[in-house]
C-alpha cells in the first residue's frame, strides 16, 4: 500500500568513496556540484562540533510529528548508513531524542539527519554521534504513521535517494547523487588542493585579486564620492 511501505536500497555508495568524502568541506562540495543544491540554512548540526558525517542516505519520509516509521527504518538500516528522515520541516514535535539516537548509534549508523526537530538537546550537544536537526522542542512524537521508508525525498529541493551520498559538517548537509559521486568527489579534491593553495597566498599578502576589477568591467557602475 502506498505511504506504508519499508524498503531497502538498491544500491549504496561504497565504503572507499564514504571514506574520501569524510576530508572534503561541504562548502567545497557545494562549489563542485555548481552551488545549486542545499539542505537548507535550517538544517544545523546539533551534536558536540567536530565529527563530520559521511555515508549513504537511508530515507524515510513520516507525516510531520510522527516517528511509528522512524523506528522501523532504525531497526532496517545497516552500519555505516545515515538515516535522512523527511518530517516537513514541522518543529511542533521532537521526532528523534537520546534513546532513539543511542539506539542508531548501537546499531552502528553513522549519522542522522532530521528534517524536523529533535529533543534532548542536552545529552546531543555534548555527544559526538552526528545529528542535523533544525530544532529542537520538548514535545514528543506520535506512533501512528503513515509512512515510507527508503523513497526519494526532497530537503529544501534537495532530492535525495536511498544510497546517495550524504556529507554534513558544520557548514550545513549536501547529498551527491549516486551516479556522480566519484566525479564529484574527484571534482572537490581537486578545487580543495586549489583552495589550500589560495590560503596561503593569503595569509603571505600575495593573493591577485584582479578578478575583481575584471567583473566590473564588464557591468555598469561608477564611483561616488561624497
């Protein structure tokens, strides 16, 4: 039956790529795949600062305030996946706290990600455990469904399918499609090696920063002074 259903994925991106991910910046990323996808400046990492996250997707998608679903995708998903549920960006109710990410965390999953609110903020934020959540509230879910696990969903037009590939740091969450993910991940390093470059240029004084004079010269503006 539609909205019940709970499926694995067909494919997952492998333990190698997952690895690679793990030192490119989201920022970085984002440049690669040309800024066009985000999960959102709400989605904000909740857990103590520094673990990133990196794996692929395992989606659920629940009726805002509702986690019957949640649990089920928790017991279905295997090591070294990131739960990416799709709650509607409702706050009103808490989808995940301290049991249910200690149980993902058992379980051996590499991260959570909630498109929706979270509880136990206190035990989270001083967890290493990767949690994005975009906020947080005392008031607990519901058990009632409906739901799916492991369709297509969309974060702030971000699609994201079952075995994508997930990164989160403290710039935000980014999914890269299955199909480009080794091109991107190449893609990233690549413009990460150009960026380390770039720093020191500079922190040294002789960065060129002739760039900006040449994309004015192409628009129409002038100087006023006062």
């Amino acid at each position: 039956m539609p909205n019940l259903r709970v499926m694995q994925p067909k494919r997952r991106v492998a333990a190698d790529l997952v690895a690679k991910y793990r030192n490119l910046p989201t920022a970085v990323i984002s440049d690669s795949m040309s800024r066009l996808l985000a999960g959102g400046a709400s989605l904000r990492p909740m857990h103590a600062g520094g673990t990133v996250l990196a794996g692929p997707a395992f989606t659920c998608k629940t009726r805002p305030g509702d986690n019957l679903f949640v649990h089920k995708a928790i017991d279905t998903a295997l090591p070294g996946d990131i739960l990416v549920v799709d709650a509607g960006g409702e706050l009103t109710n808490a989808i995940m706290g301290e049991m249910m990410l200690t149980h993902c965390e058992t379980r051996g999953l590499a991260g959570v990600i909630v498109y929706g609110s979270i509880r136990d903020y206190g035990h989270v934020r001083n967890h290493p455990f990767p949690v994005f959540a975009c906020g947080v509230t005392h008031r607990g879910p519901l058990h009632d469904g409906p739901g799916e696990v492991n369709i297509p969903i969309a974060i702030e037009g971000m699609v994201i399918e079952p075995g994508d590939m997930m990164v989160g740091d403290d710039d935000g969450v980014i999914a890269i499609a299955y199909d480009i993910a080794e091109e991107i991940e190449v893609a990233a390093a690549k413009r990460l090696e150009g960026e380390n470059a770039q720093r020191i240029r500079v922190r040294n004084g002789t960065v060129n920063r002739q760039w900006i004079d040449d994309c004015l010269a192409n628009i129409d503006w002038k100087v006023d002074y006062l």
